[in-house]
C-alpha cells in the first residue's frame, strides 16, 4: 500500500509543481492533512515548513510513526464524526483521495467539518483522482480485434469498480460537483481546476510511473470487487492483466481534481 501511495503522492506533487499551489501565499501556523495515509504529504509540509505545526489524522492506523518530525502532531479519529480540533484553528486544511471512502450524502458534512475547522480567512485544498481508468481517446478509432477485447476488459473494470462503490453509496463522480458544495457550505473564492496525469511512455517518466501506479490502483480494488460482485477474484485480475497493454497506449491521461477555497473572514 505504501509504495502506492508514494508514487502518488510524488506525482501529484510533480505536476502541480509543489505539496500544495496554494501554501506559498500564506502564513502557515497551523496546517491539518485529513485522511493522511502514511502521512507522506504531512511530513514532506514539516520539512518544508519548520516553523508550521502539521497535523495528519486519519481513522486507520496507517501512518508511519517511524517517520516523523518535530514539528508533526499524528492524530487517529474519523472525519465523519467529527475531528477533535477546535473550530477556526487550521490556516490551510488538506485532504487528498479520500473519494472512495465518502458516500455521496456524506459529502455535505464533510464540507461542514472541513469549514469548521479553518480559520476565518483560512484555506481548504482538496485533491481528488477517480479511481475509474478510460483509455485514450486516439486509440478507440484504431479497428483492431485483439484492441477491442482490452478496451472491453477497461470496460468491465470500471463498471465493476462503480457497481462496487455504489453499493456502499459512495460515487467518485460527484466530485466534478464538490466546487458547487463548497460555495453552498460557505467558502468564498472556490476554483476548480483539472490537471491531465499523463500514463504511458509517450510521457517518459512521469507516464511510466503514472501507468504503474494505474497497476497497483487497479490491484488494489481487487478485495473490494470479488467481495461484493459475482466476479471471481482471479477472473478479475486476469482482466487487470488483459486491460494493462490498452491502457499504456495513445496519448492516455487521468484528470486530477483540485479544488481551492479560502474561509471568509466574516
Ligand atoms: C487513498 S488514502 C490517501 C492518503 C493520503 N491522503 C494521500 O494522498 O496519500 C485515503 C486515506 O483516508 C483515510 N480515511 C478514509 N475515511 C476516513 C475518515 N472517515 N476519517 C479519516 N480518515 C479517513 C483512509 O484510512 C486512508 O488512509
């Protein structure tokens, strides 16, 4: 799981240039990474920012104590119920692919506990990758049998990936509609902006780690769908292996959500 998210996490971090576009404009005294994961994010913040207290919480034991710095608080509580930090007290809050885990009703109370706990003329950053793959749109004219059975497996990937999160009324899709929910919520200056991750070699390195990363994504479902559909779990990893070669080809991309908003001051 952590090399995943490694490769993630310096992707992410390659293609906006920075940890976070919007933390260079402002003085950070305190900064929450919520759903951290191995806190990768949290502890690359601290050694940027020495003089910032960073907070990484999640609800799993996932973060790596053996790593940190010290200027990082860990914390272990879950966001649906509340974060125990008081209102106002972050400058910047940020959370990074938590899609999968938030059921669409939840959304609205995520959006509430995120403005509760920035500062009046704080920000919010929020970065979001669907875990859905399309493969690239110059290929799909290309008529050729043994294609079209890899771009079917691509398909059947994604519809078992839906059925499966829908099932426990989480749908990634409506993270297109989070801008419209951070206005209603009460931030100002929301902007939501998409950045194409390029996968595949026709974007040397960035798309090698891209097109790998896609692999250990897609791996990574495999629990998850043989659980909760028909498909037995080998068939459905010998359809992540038939799909891999039709997903390396073409001008492929995956499109990263980021979203900004800034607290008002009143
Ligand atoms: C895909 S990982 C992303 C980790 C990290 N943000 C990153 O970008 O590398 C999602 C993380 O969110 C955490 N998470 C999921 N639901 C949560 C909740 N309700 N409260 C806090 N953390 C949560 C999971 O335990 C997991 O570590």
């Amino acid at each position: 799981m952590s090399f995943r998210y490694e490769l993630y996490h310096y992707i992410v971090k390659h293609v906006l240039g920075s940890n976070c576009p919007i933390a260079n404009d402002m003085t950070l005294n305190r900064v929450l990474d919520v759903g951290t994961g191995t806190g990768l994010w949290a502890l690359d913040m601290a050694r940027e920012f020495p003089a910032s207290k960073i907070y990484g919480c999640d609800v799993a034991p996932v973060i790596d104590n053996s790593q940190t710095r010290p200027n990082i608080y860990w914390g272990n509580a879950d966001l649906l119920r509340g974060l125990p930090y008081s209102d106002n007290s972050f400058d910047l809050v940020h959370q990074r692919q938590l899609c999968v885990y938030i059921g669409e009703r939840q959304w609205p109370l995520v959006a509430r506990e995120l403005y509760r706990l920035c500062r009046p003329g704080g920000k919010l950053c929020l970065i979001e990758l669907l875990p859905t793959v399309t493969v690239a749109s110059d290929i799909v004219s290309w008529h050729d049998c043994e294609l079209s059975g890899r771009v079917a497996a691509v398909r059947c990937i994604n519809d078992l990936i839906q059925q499966t999160l829908h099932k426990s009324g989480v749908r990634p899709e409506a993270v297109a509609c989070l801008g419209d929910l951070l206005s209603i919520t009460g931030f100002a200056n929301v902007r939501h902006d998409t950045v194409e991750l390029p996968r595949g070699d026709w974007a040397g390195q960035l798309g090698r780690c891209m097109l790998s990363y896609t692999h250990k994504l897609l791996i990574a479902t495999v629990p998850a769908v043989a659980a909760s559909t028909d498909t037995p779990r080998q068939e459905y990893e010998d359809m992540i292996e038939h799909a891999m070669p039709v997903l390396a080809l073409g001008r492929a991309s995956h499109r990263l959500h980021v979203f900004t908003a800034e607290k008002p001051l009143q």
